[in-house]
C-alpha cells in the first residue's frame, strides 16, 4: 500500500530525520561556498585508524592490524558542452582537500555495473504533469537493460502530498510500470476533480528531496535520486542549501529533469547553478539537470542512466592529517577544461586512542592525501 507523508508525520517516520538536517543546516554555516566543481567531503568521528602488520609488545604473538582506509567517490565528468568526452586515462585524475597538495588518485574505473539504489521523485504540480502520458513506459523502459535485477528502486509521488508507492525493492519492469502509473493516477484523479485541484500541498520540494535523501542514505549500493520536477519549491521547512550539504553527507547524487515543449533531443541543459537552487542541489552532489519534452523523455531517460553506469569511480587513501568536520573536495583532471561533478561522501575519522596504540603503524603522509588550511567560507542560503 502506498504511504503517504505530510510534515509532521513524515518527520516521524524519518528516524532522526529532523535531527540530520538540523545538524546539516548547523554544518551549511561552516560550509564553502565554492566553485561548482569543489565538493563537501563529511568527516566523522569513528574509531578507525591505520595500520600495517604489527607485533604484540607484551606477548611474542603476532598481531594483524586491519583498518578501513580507502575512500571510493563516484565522478561525473563530460565535456565543457556537456556531451561525452573520450575516455581518461586513470592517472590523469587527482583529488585535493581543502587546498591542499593536489594528490593521485590510487585506483580508477568504471561504475558500470556496480549495484545502484535509486528514488524517483514524481513532482506533478508545475509543467511537468505534462510528461505523465510518457513517463509510466519511460521509467519503466529503464528495465531491464538500465535497470539490472541487481539494483532497487523507490517511488515517490508529490502532488497535494508526498505518497511513497514502492521502498527499495527490485528493478522490474512490471513492478516499475504499475508503481509509476499509480504515481500519476493520483493527480490524474485530482485533474478530473475541479475542487481537488484546488488542494493546498502539505509537502513541498525541498523537504520532498529531503525526505528521500534520508530513505536513501540508509541503503547500499550507488544512491541516485531521480526528481521529475520545475525546480521551484513555495515554501519548504528546510532550506535548499541544507538539502545540499545533506545531499552530499549522505553519498546521494541527484539528477534532474524539467519539462521543455520545444526542445530537442541532445545534451544536458546547461545553467548557473550559483543562480538556481535546484540546479545547484542537483550539480553540487554529483547530479545534473536534463530537460525532455513528450517526444523524448524516454531517450533521455536512457541517456541519464548511461552517465550514472559511466561515473568514474575514483578510490585514494584517506587524507593522513584528516579532521572531523566539513571538507573541500575538488577533483582535477591533467590538461582538460572537463565538467566535473562529484558525489559526496562521509567517512569516520582516525581514532586519536588508536593512533597513540604503539602496536599501530602509521601510514606513511607521502602515501596519502594531505588536507590543506583553506578555511570553509558560509555559503548562500
């Protein structure tokens, strides 16, 4: 059955929800504002350290010492136009915190088919509503070819109120099918009833996007968001840039798509994100904007699909000097004017009691990242 969410109940059912975002909104203030292609890297305080194969000071026992010390972040790269580019040899990526010494990346490859946890987000209450004879065979088309047995979907559905029709479960096409079209059939409904058109929504974008971030920030795999919208929120509890920064805390990229009668088939619509709130939640967590009319939304959807599979995913070590907090992370490519787009991510601090452990083996800095001085500026709200 599908559930459905208003402000307060939706806040409930989140699970620490609110207090996420309230720590996310206290975060934005300490956060950069930055180049669109410099993302935040989260740091949290865990009990994790580094180490190699030690022995024991007090026993003649060997110990193994086995710490989880590689950060992997998926990276949107595309020409300056926005199309697909050739690909780029694995060591003409680096990465940088926080100023500091651009440093090589370890490891790079393809996503391809690394298992994905996707939410689509059906905003039918601006111009989009005009895609809805489509999209049911569009996003269900994305199976099984884009959408693999090993990837799980969430719908969502925001009219008069956020309705979630499907939680996590497999990408068939069938199921995507029949999911989607009771999505829309409920503002099909209100369209033919005059005085449930007049419905005043309980829940607006941001929180909608919100909500879904937090439902997503607790699955596996690659998390992507999916929002079918104009963009444009009236009136939400939180604040476009708290979804940002929440966004990239959580490791969720988001994408979306806006309806355009007159456009054609061809590269992602391009924009100022400094200038579009959606555009900047969308661009700043590793995502993009895609524009499709009646004609094209299924081949765009593909198209979205194919740079979610085409993400490079870059692994390095994590920085030897990090910090708890909220980082710059700017991805660079050698010699190219590339678009680059980076998902964010969260990863525990090292332990200040293990460190000080004299059976652990430091990591030695020239192995690793170094995090720079640069001090994080207060972004826009």
């Amino acid at each position: 059955m599908p559930t459905k969410f208003w402000h307060t109940a939706g806040m409930a059912r989140a699970g620490g929800f609110a207090f996420g975002l309230g720590m996310a909104g206290r975060l934005a203030k300490a956060c950069v504002w930055a180049f669109v292609w410099v993302f935040v890297w989260a740091l949290w305080m865990a009990g994790w350290g580094l180490g190699l194969p030690a022995r024991a000071q007090d026993a003649d026992i060997p110990t193994l010492h086995v710490y989880a010390n590689t950060i992997q972040i998926p990276v949107l790269v595309l020409g300056e136009d926005r199309k697909k580019i050739a690909p780029i040899a694995p060591n003409r990526f680096s990465v940088s915190f926080d100023g500091g010494p651009p440093f090589r990346v370890s490891h790079v490859r393809l996503e391809g088919d690394d298992p994905i946890s996707l939410a689509i987000l059906l905003d039918m209450s601006g111009a989009e509503a005009e895609l809805s004879s489509k999209l049911e065979d569009a996003i269900a088309g994305l199976a099984p070819l884009s959408l693999r047995s090993q990837d799980h979907v969430s719908v969502y559905g925001l009219d008069c109120e956020l309705t979630r029709y499907a939680s996590d479960v497999p990408a068939d096409q069938a199921h995507l099918k029949k999911l989607v079209h009771e999505a829309l059939q409920s503002w099909v409904d209100r369209r033919r009833d005059k005085q449930g058109s007049k419905c005043k929504p309980k829940v607006q974008l941001w929180d909608a996007l919100a909500f879904a971030t937090n439902q997503l920030s607790a699955l596996p795999g690659r998390r992507v968001i999916l929002a079918v919208t104009d963009g444009n929120d009236k009136g939400s509890t939180h604040r476009w840039n708290e979804v940002r920064v929440f966004a990239q805390a959580s490791a969720v990229a988001v994408f979306g798509v806006t309806y355009v009668p007159w456009l054609s088939v061809g590269s992602p619509s391009v924009g100022n994100a400094l200038e579009d709130p959606f555009r900047s939640i969308c661009e700043w967590s590793g995502g993009l904007v895609f524009s499709a009319n009646r004609s094209d939304v299924a081949k765009r959807l593909k198209g979205f699909m194919e740079l979610v599979r085409g993400r490079y995913i870059l692994e390095f070590p994590r920085p030897y000097n990090s910090t708890k907090g909220l980082h710059e992370l700017v991805v660079a490519i050698d010699k190219s004017k590339a678009f680059i787009r980076s998902t964010g991510i969260s990863v525990p601090v090292q332990d200040a009691k293990v460190l000080a452990d004299p059976t652990t083996v430091h990591t030695d800095p020239a192995l690793a990242p170094e995090v720079g001085t640069h001090h994080i500026l207060t972004p826009p709200q």
